[in-house]
C-alpha cells in the first residue's frame, strides 16, 4: 500500500527563511532526491514571489545586469493598464507574459527522511539569459561519482530544459541546454544500457495531439538524439490531457520502474507506472491499472495550484522501503512511503 506520513506536508513555506524584505515564499514543492553521505538530499524548488503593494503589480525576475540578483518589476495600476490574469502562476501585462513568481533551489538535508535542515540560502539560482524567469523541477540522477540535475530553465523565450552535476551538493558546473523549448520532465536512466546513455523527456504540443514521453539516446548526457515516441496519454479520466516523466528509473530484477504525472479531468494531477525492459527501455511490458496517488487530502487539494501531485524524487531503501517526496497543490513536500512488491501488484501486464 501507500502510505502517507503523518508528518505531511513535511516542508512548508514558513519553513523556508529568506533574507530579503521584499520577497515572500509563494511555495516550496516539487523537490529532487538522493542519498549522499549517509543522509536524504532534497533540491527544493521555492517559488518566490513579490509582497503585495496596494495600487501596484509586482513580479520578481532575474536582474542580468547584477549577477542575476532577483529584482522587482512594477506597474502601477491604471485603466489603461492591460492586465488578464486566469493562473495563479502568470500574469499577462500589456500583451506580455510573466511568471507571478521566480524560483530558486534550496539543499534539505536529513538523517530520517521526515526532519529536513534547510539551507538559509539558495545554492542553485538563475545565472543564464534561459532562467530569466526561474529554474524549476530538478530531478538527480547518480552516475559514477557525479550527481546529474536536470531541470526547465524558464524566460522570456518559453522553457527548456538544463543540465548541471556536482559531486557535493556545494558547487555545481552548469553544462548548458539539453533539449530546447519547449521541453520539459527530462529525466536520464542512471547507468548505459547497450552502451548508451537513454532519457525521458517531455515535449509539448500546440497545434495537434496531446503531451506525451519520448525516448532519447545519448552518448554523453549532452548530445541527445534517436528521439522515439515512448508513451501517450490514456483515454481515461487520470490521463487525457498529458503525461510526463517523474523522477529517476529505478532498476529492478524485473525491469525498470518508471514513475509519471498525468493530468486528467478537471486538471487533476496522478502520479503513475509503468515497468520496462531491463536492456530494451523504449519496451514497455506492464503499466499501472489506475494511479497509484492521487489527491486525497487538504494539502493535496488545496494550495496555489489545487489538486496536484507531483513527483520528481524518490528513494529505494530496499525492496520494502521506497520514499516517494512529491510537490502537493504546488505549495508544499510531501511524503509517502510504499514496496516494490505492491508497486509490482498495481501493475497489468500489457
């Protein structure tokens, strides 16, 4: 079974201190996971935005001309002022799209899982024209000595996808874009498999058909090509509006267990499976028969996004202990621990 923590949401907004008078914390949530040095390591994305100001419209973005410094953007409120605002994540001004928010990664660490340190400053923030707007989603793959971020870098431009690693969770080496706008939910299989290194990844469409997970293959982890169609959304109602890829495919003596969102009626978010073959990934043999979380509870519900689970960072224990930490109503972490036997159960073979 799955079973949620008593602790949940285990992070807050409250819990996570900034030092700037003019910012607040809209959200922490959708955090990348790992284990390093004997503890649990969480990049949380928090979304700041600006303190409110009667008479006035403030967006927070990433100021170039400072060493990418979070500077205030303002217009006073006017007729003539043309403001069309449906999201809780962006505003349109004057025909001009911005994000309501800028997010940044925080590093929580902890020895149980549930009680999580959090840095008093962000180690992982905009510094590249592509995350003018904010980077967001990371998820962390362990290759060798290296822990691999993949992440969307948002701006001006639209979003995409970047790619940084460290070995210390202290400082990191930007590697650049791995797949262009728009394209997000890229996540590498950990190790080659028939000598190449393989990803998810999530492009979107505008014009005909539904987001869906292509495959990619790699020989670096920089140079991504051999793009397959891998998996589309369901007809049913956790699944017909789009799908992506969750956080890294765990191996198991059966295949590769895959985690995925999905976005469904009434915009309602599940998070999914799907089992592959152990050499032969873009091989999908069993697929969950219904999601395996879905919103249940006040902090699932509600937030600055209602009705989201999302999942980006998971940790295999064992076969008995898996920690799932998913992004709750794009407000808080929360966390939920479940076996491989009864992620097994959950699948049909197809």
């Amino acid at each position: 079974m799955i079973v949620r923590s008593k602790s949940n949401p285990i992070i807050k907004p409250e819990d996570v201190l900034i030092d700037n008078d003019e910012l607040e914390v809209f959200g922490v949530f959708n955090p990348g996971a790992t284990k390093f040095n004997d503890e649990i390591i969480l990049l949380l994305r928090v979304a700041l935005k600006a303190k409110s100001e009667i008479g006035w419209i403030k967006i927070p973005v990433a100021d170039k001309t400072d060493t990418f410094k979070i500077k205030i953007l303002k217009w006073k409120k006017s007729k003539s002022l043309k403001v069309l605002k449906k999201d809780a994540r962006f505003i349109d001004i004057n025909n001009n799209r911005y994000l309501t928010s800028i997010s940044l990664f925080y590093l929580a660490r902890s020895e149980d899982g549930i009680h999580f340190k959090i840095s008093r400053t962000p180690v992982f923030t905009p510094s590249a024209d592509y995350e003018i707007y904010g980077v967001e989603d990371p998820r962390i793959i362990n290759i060798g000595e290296k822990y691999y971020i993949t992440y969307t870098a948002v701006s001006e431009n639209g979003f995409c996808t970047g790619l940084a690693s460290t070995e210390d969770f202290k400082e990191f080496e930007r590697l650049g874009i791995i797949f262009p706008p728009e394209n997000k939910d890229v996540v590498f299989f950990p190790e080659r498999i028939n000598g190449k290194y393989f990803s998810l990844h999530r492009p979107t469409v505008s014009f005909i058909g539904k987001p869906s997970i292509w495959l990619a293959q790699s020989d670096d982890l920089i140079h991504w090509g051999e793009h397959r169609l891998f998996l589309t959304p369901t007809n049913n109602k956790w699944e017909r509006n789009k799908i992506g890829a969750g956080p890294q495919p765990l191996l198991t003596d059966k295949g590769w267990l895959i985690f995925y969102h999905s976005s469904g009626d009434n915009q309602i978010y599940s998070m999914n499976l799907i089992l592959t073959e152990k050499n032969n990934p873009q091989n999908i043999i069993d697929k969950s028969t219904k999601p395996i979380i879905t919103p249940r509870y006040k902090y699932e519900k509600v937030g600055v996004v209602p009705n989201v689970v999302f999942c980006n960072g998971w940790i295999a224990n064992d076969y008995e202990k898996i920690l799932i930490y998913y992004g709750a109503a794009d407000k808080y972490v929360a966390l939920a621990e479940t076996s491989l036997d009864f992620l097994f159960s959950s699948l049909k073979t197809l």
